[in-house]
C-alpha cells in the first residue's frame, strides 16, 4: 500500500503509475500527450504528459525563446503525488511543500 511506502525518490510507484497512466489512456488516448517531440531536456523517469492545448503552448514559448527547456517536473499520477504529499507531511525527503494528490479531480472525472 502507498501508505506504506518509506523511499523518498516517486520511482517507488512506477509500476503502479504506469498501470494508472494506461487506463486513463485506454479510457480517452487523446488525453494527455507527449511532448517529447519538443526541444526539451527532460529525465528517463519523467512522464513527459500534457493536454493537446498546454503542450501547444509549451511549443510557442519554446519556440519564442528558442532554446531547450530543462524540465525539472512532468506530469505526476495520483500515486506518485500521494507519495509527495506524505513525504512533506512528515517532514521527510527534503520536501518543503507539496499539494494533496486530491486537488484539481472533481468528482466524475479529472
């Protein structure tokens, strides 16, 4: 269980937040986009995920400044927020603030 997870690096719940990230694209495939066709330096344990309209405008403000954008943080599923909201709760991993993994779902959908 998440609950129960003690190592500090998300990479604890890949597994789980691959099985997550596959279901929400077996439910809608056009929901979230990669953007690694886009001129962006970005770690093998990221998921590079946006919505279409958020990923074109990620395109216009790379293009504008025209240099590599280094992300630092993509997409993060629900488990793996879960798990930074309880790092930062107590007070562990170097965490100084992280939202609850419920903020943004509305009830019905995301």
């Amino acid at each position: 269980m998440l609950k129960n997870v003690q190592v500090c690096p998300t990479s604890s719940v890949t597994g789980l937040s691959e099985q997550l990230i596959a279901e929400i694209q077996r439910i809608d495939s056009n929901l979230l986009v990669s953007f690694t066709d886009l001129n962006v330096a970005i770690r093998e344990d990221q998921f590079p995920l946006l919505r279409l309209p958020a990923k074109e405008a990620l395109r216009r403000a790379i293009k504008a400044r025209d240099t590599t954008l280094i992300v630092n943080s993509a997409y993060r599923t629900i488990a793996q927020q879960y798990l930074l909201y309880k790092q930062y709760k107590e007070n562990r991993c170097g965490i100084s603030l992280a939202a609850k993994s419920s903020n943004g779902i509305k009830k019905g959908g995301f």
